[in-house]
C-alpha cells in the first residue's frame, strides 16, 4: 500500500487517470494505493496530509511541481533534505540517487535551485506517524525565473515522471517487513499503549541495523510487566 499527496488537482489528475482511482470522500483509492490533494501551502499540507495517514498510516509519496534557479524544466529528483526558509528548520526524508536540497517557501515566485510551497508541512504531518523512510518526496521543475508555471503543461510533466509511481510501489519493504511481523506478534502477546508500541518500534529497528537478533517476546498481562521488558530492551541497546 503506498500514499500519495498532491497540492493541486492538476497535478494529481493523471495519477488518478492512470491507476483508476475513485474518489471516496475525498481521498483516491484502488486497492493499492491512496491520493489526497492538499492545497497549496504548508499548513493545508499538513492538515490533509494528517487526515490522510489518520486513516492510513503507510509509506507516503509527496509528488508534484517545483521551482528552480538552476535546472531545466521537466527535471525530476527525490529529496534528501528540505528546509523551511520561514523557521530554517530542516527534515531529512527518505533518501535516493539522483535527490536534491528542497526548500520551502510560503509566497511564490520565491526561487531556489529547488522550491516548493508543501515540503516542510507535508514532512512534519508525515513523521508524526511514519519512520524517516517512510516518507518519499519528487519533486518536478516547471518553472524558473525566466519560464512562469504553465497549467496546462502541469499534467504532462506528472505523466512523463509517473513510473517513479511504479517503481515505488514495486519496491519490497523487506527492511520493514520483519519489524512489522514482529509489532504485530507483540501486540498479541502485551498490552502495549501507542507510545509503547512506538518505543518497540524504534528499538526494534535499531536491533535491524546492526543485524542483531530480535529479543524473544513473553506473554506479558500487566502495564507495570510491559514496562519493565521495554525498559530492559532499551538498557540492552544503550
């Protein structure tokens, strides 16, 4: 299952067009994929988006249009780094060859060598439920100081760029898969609050990257029992 935001209608049409997606009160669907269009700007960014993993909390693509002060129209890259101009916060999504420092305005006509007017909300709506890779920006050049944005060419440039679309969805989450199965065995064997499942989570995915082994899971009836086996994993890998 995989997530996709839009700003703007224009931008999601031919993603709908092309895998069939039917509106259900307000969100696209088919059995594989879902699509929410925002509006513009960081805090409609946020909130649909929010709305969005609310119901639906999976891997989440950010597709759409960007500015530039340097590239060519029609350029495509994933991004590795945004920053807020507003804030200067930065957020580090998910990271691909080919991918670029995004920055995030709130006015147009604002330019970078690469900007958008989402990127920020969208990340922070997303990393209140996903993990970092979890969450995948593309953005696509349409226009630069000197080329102003042309609606009626926006359609096209998605549609030349939709089989990252694909390729996203073709990916295997073999990373993700053995953490998955083992929360849900947990969840069956503890009662875990959501901020303890969380906690498990994000130790669970440490034991992932230095390819330890996963500890064994006892059945566990109490809070004051749960809170003790979590607290001995975390002192286990401090």
């Amino acid at each position: 299952m995989l997530n996709i935001v839009t700003a703007l209608g224009i931008e999601a049409k031919p993603i709908i067009k092309k895998f069939n997606l039917k509106n259900q009160n307000g969100i696209y669907q088919n059995n594989y994929l879902n699509l929410i269009i925002t509006g513009q700007g960081k805090i409609k960014s946020a909130i649909n988006t929010t709305l969005l993993l609310q119901k639906y909390p999976f891997r989440t693509l950010n597709i759409g249009i960007a500015g530039s002060s340097i590239h060519q129209i029609n350029e495509g890259f994933y991004v590795h780094k945004i920053t807020d101009t507003d804030s200067g916060l930065e957020y580090y999504p998910d990271r691909f060859e080919n991918s670029q420092e995004l920055y995030c305005v709130s006015k147009p006509g604002t330019y970078y060598p690469l900007v958008d007017m989402e990127s920020s909300g969208f990340f922070e709506a997303c990393y209140k439920f996903l993990s970092v890779e979890e969450i995948v920006l593309y953005k696509i050049v349409s226009d630069t100081p000197d080329i102003k944005p042309d609606t009626q060419e926006i359609p096209h440039l998605i549609n030349s760029h939709i089989e990252i679309i694909e390729n996203l969805l073709e990916k295997k989450d073999d990373f993700f898969e053995e953490i998955n199965e083992y929360l849900n065995e947990a969840s069956k064997k503890m009662p875990l609050t959501k901020t303890q499942y969380e906690d498990l989570k994000k130790i669970i995915t440490f034991y992932k990257i230095k390819n330890l082994p996963f500890p064994t899971l006892p059945v566990l009836n109490k809070k004051e029992e749960v809170k003790e086996f979590l607290n001995s994993l975390t002192s286990s890998v401090s």
